[in-house]
C-alpha cells in the first residue's frame, strides 16, 4: 500500500534526506521518497503502520500527518489575518524605519534617511541569512531562478547583502549599490512572482531559515519598498 503524507520542518536538501533516513527504519516501511518543495513524503508499506509510530521515528525538529489533516489546518491558518501570519516581519520594519529616523531627526534628511533604512535592511536580514547558511541557499533557490540556476549565488547571497548594507552606511559607492539593489531585488521579485503563480507551497526566505514566514503580499512589499527607494535614488543621481 502507498499513502502521502505532508511534513513540516523541513528547510533544505540535508532535511529532505534526513526524514527519508528515519521513515526508511520503520518496521514495515518498503520505501520512502520525500519532495522538499511539496513539503510531503510517499511512503510504500508492506503492512499497515500507524501514523503515531511514524511521527516517534522523526527527530522532533520535523512533523508527519495525513494529507488531508494538512490541508485542513493549512486552511485554519489561512484565516487568520495577514498581521497574525507576519507579525515577526512587519515589526523588524517598523524598527528599521524608527531607527532611519532617528538617525536624522535632528538634521533631516530624506535621502540620508532613506540610506540609513536600506542599510539597516540589509544588515539585519543578512543576519537573519547567516544563522544558517547551510540551509538557506536550498530555501532560496525554491524560488529565486538565479539561485536556482547557480547556487553558489545562494551561498554568496547573505554576504552580499551584509556589504551592500555597509555600502550604504558608509555613504561608499552608492550609486552602484543602488544598481546592484535593482538587478537582485528585481530577480527575486521575478521568481516570487512565478512561484506564487504556479501556487507553489514555498517559505519565504527573506529572514532565512530562522522564521518561518509564508510566501505572500509581504514579500512583495519588502521587496517594492527597497526597489523604489533605489529607483529614486538613481533618479536624484542623474
């Protein structure tokens, strides 16, 4: 008999093959194959198992259920409103922007603002990036094509937005920090695009693998927020 199940927790590759690791020891378990993209695992059993030994097979870090189940809490999560689901998101930008202006409250400045809020930005979502570098790239490249198609890119992406972050701190190099703020944000907008599209069940990996944010509105914002200050920017420059 084969049965699908859904499982949560996984972030990358490594966890994708960890749970086909841990169901494959089950007794009475022929064979495993997970799909980290769809977040779920087929499982063909050569006599029935049931679902609580399964669950107690998987470190706790991951979690198992029928389908159906999933589908069901998936659409109890989905009425929760927009500010429940990205609480954690909406508040680091409401301290970026408090931060940018009171960096130059006394001296004001909307362009030194501006500059202050995409370096904070990237600093601090760099940050995020960092904490595992190992799992974002495999997170990223669900739905960045660039990271997709080098994903060495990826690995490098959390170090570029740290130094793009200085950049515009330290007031160096801007207008080329402002075009590379352009092409990247413009690539992934693109790939969110797609993959929402497509109705895709992918994370959001703006704050990496640390939180778990859904792929929605959100990072549309994040994303025209930073691409339109560049833009005007870039304008002023001309």
């Amino acid at each position: 008999m084969q049965h699908t199940y859904a499982i949560t927790g996984m972030t990358c590759s490594g966890c994708a093959a960890s749970v086909k690791e841990q169901l494959s020891k089950v007794l009475g378990v022929e064979k495993v194959d997970v799909d980290l993209e769809k977040a779920e695992a087929t499982i063909v059993l050569e006599q029935h198992v049931p679902l609580q030994q399964l669950k107690d097979a998987l470190s706790q870090k991951y979690g198992i259920s029928f389908k159906e189940d999933h589908l069901a809490a998936n659409s109890e999560a989905v009425d929760k409103s927009k500010w429940e689901q990205l609480k954690p998101l909406f508040l680091i930008f409401g301290y970026l922007f408090v931060a940018a202006f009171l960096l130059n409250y006394k001296n004001w400045s909307t362009t030194n603002a501006m500059l202050d809020f995409m370096g904070l930005f990237y600093i601090v979502f760099s940050f995020f990036k960092l904490l595992d570098l190992k799992g974002f790239p495999e997170s990223f490249g669900m739905y960045d094509p660039l990271a997709r198609a080098v994903p060495f890119y990826g690995k490098v992406y959390p170090f570029l937005e740290l130094v793009l972050g200085l950049l515009f701190l330290m007031r160096f190099q801007i207008q080329l920090a402002l075009t590379v703020t352009l092409v990247i944000l413009g690539i992934t907008t693109y790939g969110v695009t797609k993959s929402l599209l497509d109705k895709k069940s992918i994370r959001c990996a703006c704050l990496g693998t640390a939180l778990n944010l859904p792929m929605t509105e959100a990072t549309f914002i994040e994303n025209a927020i930073m691409l339109v200050m560049a833009l005007t920017m870039l304008f002023q420059m001309v």
